[in-house]
C-alpha cells in the first residue's frame, strides 16, 4: 500500500515514528511522511529507510483560521496528488487536519492520539473551556470516520468519550504509547550518589518548579544528592525563562545541562529519574527510556504518568504539584541507597515485558492491516542514529 504520515515536526518522524516507519517499508509498503519543516537530517535518515518527506505548511501552535485553512488545503491537495490508501496522523493539528483531509478526499484515515495536551488540562478559566469546546468540534468531525484511533492511556480515552469526540460504537484502541527500543538503552548500574534527573521541555506544567524546590528541600537533609535538568526552553507563555535557570545553577541548586537528540548518556549518569509533571501527557516516552535503562522513576499521579509504574516495585507515584511529597519520595533514595538499583532492575523488566516497541508496532501494524504476513516477517533495520 502507499501510506501517508503526518507529523507536526519532522524530527519526532524519526526520534517517535523511526521504527514504525521502518516496519511499514519492511512490510512492503511505499511511505510518505509529511511535516512543516525540513530538517536536513531527518529528511537524509527517512531516506535511509526508503521513506519520502513532504512539507506540509502547519503552525504548531497558535490559532489563527487563515493559516489552519492553508494547513487544510495543502493536505488536500497533497492527497489527491498522492493517492494512498491510507493516513496516519499523530498529535492535535495533524490529526484534526489530516482527518477533515481524509474525509474530503475518501481516504482511510487512523488517528493517534499521542496526548490531549494542555487543552485538556486543569485549568477551568472560561477562555479554556471556550477553547476545549472548539479543538473538540473540530477533533470530532476529524475522527468521525477514521477506522480507529489508537490511545496511550486510559484517561484519555474516557476524556475524549466524555467531551462526544468519539462515539460510543468507535474504535478505540489503547497502545502502550510508543514504545522502547530496549536494545538502544540498555540497562546499566545506576551511579551512587544518588542523582536525580528530570528530563522534559522547560514548562511549568511539566513540574520543572516543583523539581527545584523539591530538591531544595532534599539538599538541606542530604548535601551530597544531585539535581539534573535536561531539556529544550520554550518560548511560550508556560516556558521557564533561561535567566530563571540560570539563577537555579548559580543558587547550586541543580545542573542545567542543556538539550539533546541522545538522553542516553545522561541515564547512565543517573540513579533516578523525576518528572512531576501535571501536564496531560499521553505515555511520556522519558520515562519508558528510563525505565528501559534501568532507572528507578519518580512520577505524578496524571493521565500517563502513572500508567507504567507500579507503586514501590519500579517507581514511586505522588501527588501532582506537591513539592513536599515529591522531596519524601526523592529522599527515600537518598536514606537507602539500595532502593534505585532494586526499582530499576523492575523497571526494565516492565519496559521489556510491556512497552518493547516491537510489541507497540505490531499491535499498530495489524489494526491498519499493514502487517507483513508471519512467515516472511523480518525485523526492519533502523539506522542508528534515528532513535537519538
């Protein structure tokens, strides 16, 4: 079949999608993934694996009409020149548009919903609920024809029953988000130390204030634990501003060790990773990198988060924007060095044993009907560098 993927940035092609995309070629398929931008990079490891990159004119955030139109033509006419047999489309623009493409179009469409977001979050201000109530219009009349829309969690599925942008005979299906390569991060023994990391973007909402005064707090019963944050700024309204971190560096509060396309090497560097995030994530793909590793997780108790950890085997789950309960947790490391070797050797069990991104593409392959028949399956080559 000839198969469309759509994707609001071309790198998470290759960082979310690389294997998926690669299974897909693998299964005989010809792969068409489209993006907004065009990253040299991404565009020369698609090839690699035999797939085509076209732009796709789209404004990751914002909400002006005339651009989301042009998003809506583009597509349009993208598939009509193509022709394939079906669309995937993964994250909010992507599948409202991509869906509303399909639909003009005939096409088979499959959504993916990665993650709500934060439109689906807790803030109840009348803008928000305003807001809420247009992305579900249009999320509906997106996914009012696709032949399934898979999910990473639970929560999201009962969320997007409950604002009607599904019906109650739609198929819905829950994967284990998007899986882990756990061959690429192999387990190792965590550091003593103990060091915390927080991986994410630098939003508020992702837990990064309740990370610093957590470890504020740990630091003054325990001065040799160490706080890591690793993560790309952000330039929107929930961003942390990069003169605030570096007041928290210069206060030796934590390490700000910048951005990375490889989290590998910051793992092996810690003993336990931290996200206290109160964003409504899908199945956040740090932790499972992390679990996959070997590291013990602390996490909130949100859509997402706490769907791979069971409480005090891999990981510990508190209360979201709880400064208190998330230092409690963290010191419970730092009182029993012991504990992060013993979680984290759970934690790769459960990553191997749930989330192996072999197992994730399979389920996602056979409900598309794109899986390669078993007697000539192969496992598809990935280049290295994709995964990063």
């Amino acid at each position: 079949m000839r198969v469309v993927v759509v994707a609001s940035l071309a790198y998470s092609l290759v960082n979310f999608r690389g294997q998926l995309l690669a299974d897909m070629v693998a299964a005989g398929h010809e792969v068409i993934a489209c993006a907004p931008d065009d990253d040299p990079q991404v565009r020369a490891r698609l090839a690699e694996m035999g797939v085509a990159l076209r732009r796709v004119p789209m404004a990751r955030v914002g909400l002006n009409p005339l651009v989301d139109l042009g998003t809506l033509r583009a597509l349009v006419a993208l598939l009509r020149a193509e022709r394939p047999d079906l669309v995937l489309a993964y994250t909010q623009k992507p599948i409202i548009y991509a869906g509303l493409a399909a639909r003009l179009t005939r096409t088979r469409f499959y959504a993916m919903v990665s993650g709500l977001g934060h439109v689906y979050g807790e803030d109840a201000s009348a803008r928000m609920r305003l807001l809420r109530r247009g992305v579900s219009l249009l999320y509906r009349a997106a996914v009012r024809e696709a032949r399934a829309v898979f999910v990473f969690n639970r929560d999201d599925r009962a969320e997007m029953r409950r604002h009607a942008i599904v019906a109650p005979d739609a198929r819905v299906i829950q994967v284990p988000g998007s899986g882990v390569d756990v061959t690429r991060f192999a387990p190792t023994p965590p550091p003593p130390g103990p060091v915390f990391l927080m991986i994410a973007r630098l939003l508020r909402a992702k837990g990064v204030d309740d990370y610093v005064a957590a470890a504020r707090a740990v630091r003054a019963r325990y001065p040799g634990a160490r706080f890591r944050l690793l993560g790309p700024t952000d330039p929107g309204p929930d961003g942390v501003p990069a003169s605030e971190i570096a007041r928290w560096g210069e206060e030796g509060v934590i390490d700000y060790l910048g951005e990375t396309r490889d989290v590998r090497p910051f793992l092996v560097g810690a003993s336990v990773f931290v996200l206290p995030s109160w964003y409504r994530e899908g199945l956040p793909r740090t932790i499972l990198e992390a679990m996959a590793s070997g590291r013990a997780v602390i996490t909130t108790d949100r859509p997402g988060c706490r769907d791979p950890i069971d409480q005090g085997e891999n990981g510990l789950i508190v209360p979201a924007r709880d400064p208190d309960a998330l230092a409690a947790a963290m010191a419970r490391f730092c009182a029993d060095p012991a504990l992060a070797a013993e979680m984290g050797a759970a934690a790769r069990r459960v990553a191997s044993e749930r989330y192996a991104v072999e197992r994730v593409n399979r389920m996602l392959l056979d409900t598309m009907e794109l899986s390669r028949p078993a007697a000539t399956a192969r496992p598809a080559p990935v280049p290295a560098e994709v995964a990063a």
